[in-house]
C-alpha cells in the first residue's frame, strides 16, 4: 500500500480546495489530509484521486466527492468517542474518516462484494469499525441508541427505524430525495417524537436500495 510524497503533497492540495469550498472543521480538514483516498479506487482512477469528484467502485456504486465526504462530516460535529452508525459502507473512505475522527464508528453495506473489498482496506489502514452486511433501513438495533446517523446514499424515504435508534440530542445527516438530485438534511432529535430539521442544499447521490435482495 503505497502513499508517496506526491500522493500526500495532492492530498494537500484537495485539503486547500476543501477550505476553499468553505469546509471549516480543521478536524474534519486533518482527517482527509490524514487518509490516502487513492487507495480505495479502482487502478483506472488512482491518477484522478485527489480531484473533487466521484468515481466508480464496482457494483453500480461510487466513492463520493471529497467535498460531499468532508461537508456530511462537517455537519455532524464529531466528538472524540461519539458513537455514530453509518449507512452505506461504500468504498469505505467516509467511514474511515469518521474514525480518524475519534468516532466509533458502526457501518453497514448491502452489496456484499462492496463489504468484503472495503473491510479488507479499511483494516489495512489500521482503522476497526464494526463492518456489517445487511439492510441500511433497518440500521443496527442491538447497538442502538447512537450519537450520530450518517447516510451515504439517496434516501427516498426518512427510516424510522433509523428515527428510533438515534439518541435524543442526537443528529442525522441524510440526502433525501429521488432523482438526479437530494436536498441535504440534518435533523436533531429534540424528544422521542420530535425533530428539528435543517436543510443544506442539493447534492447528488447514488440510490439507496430498499425491499430489494441483497447484492453480491
């Protein structure tokens, strides 16, 4: 696993575009300076790396714009020890992120090749969240409550599976929408049954699959 002077000095540079685009979260800036993206590519890409945009990483699914990565981690306001649940492993690059963030991190990926390929990565890289396989709909119950829900993926619809398993105070980032766009959302978890919501802008995001069998 290779991560030369010159993948680093282009990690810097996509760190100050970061700035630039109005990531503030020095945290957050750190975190991707910290984490060499290339290589959670495909080898066709590897020379594209640490440009602002997403690729594709098998399985009709893509490793997300750096500045979407750094803005949903931006809006979650990560603690040292926050227990957050991810949806939507992906490549495995936001969720590494998350832990070099000091979260613990929990994350779950429907395609299996896609949890197979980023568990193996991710772990080389010496991070060890909690990997699984499985419905993102549904979330992770038997860990829950957590602090935080990212979803990495278009939601058409707010889970309310996720809803509950989330703590009061707690916050969920979600790209809700179907089509070509979503409109970011945050929402804070104000009682067991109400919630503030916040809106962010649109982005664009990769379907996130529901009543639909798990992919290989």
């Amino acid at each position: 696993m290779i991560d030369s002077y010159k993948h680093k000095g282009l990690r810097k540079k996509l760190v100050e575009l970061l700035a630039s685009k109005g990531i503030t979260d020095e945290k957050v800036l750190n975190a991707i300076n910290a984490i060499p993206r290339h290589l959670f590519m495909d080898n066709a890409f590897i020379n594209f790396a640490y440009k602002n945009q997403a690729f594709p990483i098998g399985s009709e699914q893509t490793i997300s714009h750096p500045y979407t990565v750094a803005f949903q981690s931006q809006l979650l306001e990560i603690k040292r020890g926050d227990k957050i649940l991810e949806i939507g492993t992906g490549s495995g690059y936001q969720c590494c992120v998350l832990v070099e963030l000091g979260a613990k991190v929990f994350s779950i990926e429907r395609h299996r090749s896609l949890h197979q390929k980023s568990k193996k990565i991710i772990n080389q890289l010496g991070y060890y969240p909690k990997l699984f396989f499985g419905d993102g709909f549904k979330g992770q119950p038997a860990y829950a409550p957590f602090d935080k829900i990212i979803i990495t993926a278009a939601a058409p619809i707010i889970p309310q599976d996720l809803k509950d398993q989330l703590k009061v105070g707690g916050m969920m980032v979600i790209p809700l929408g179907e089509g070509e766009e979503q409109e970011m959302l945050r929402l804070i978890k104000v009682s067991e049954k109400e919630f503030k919501t916040e809106q962010y802008g649109n982005f664009s995001f990769v379907p996130m699959l529901k009543d639909k069998s798990f992919s290989s």
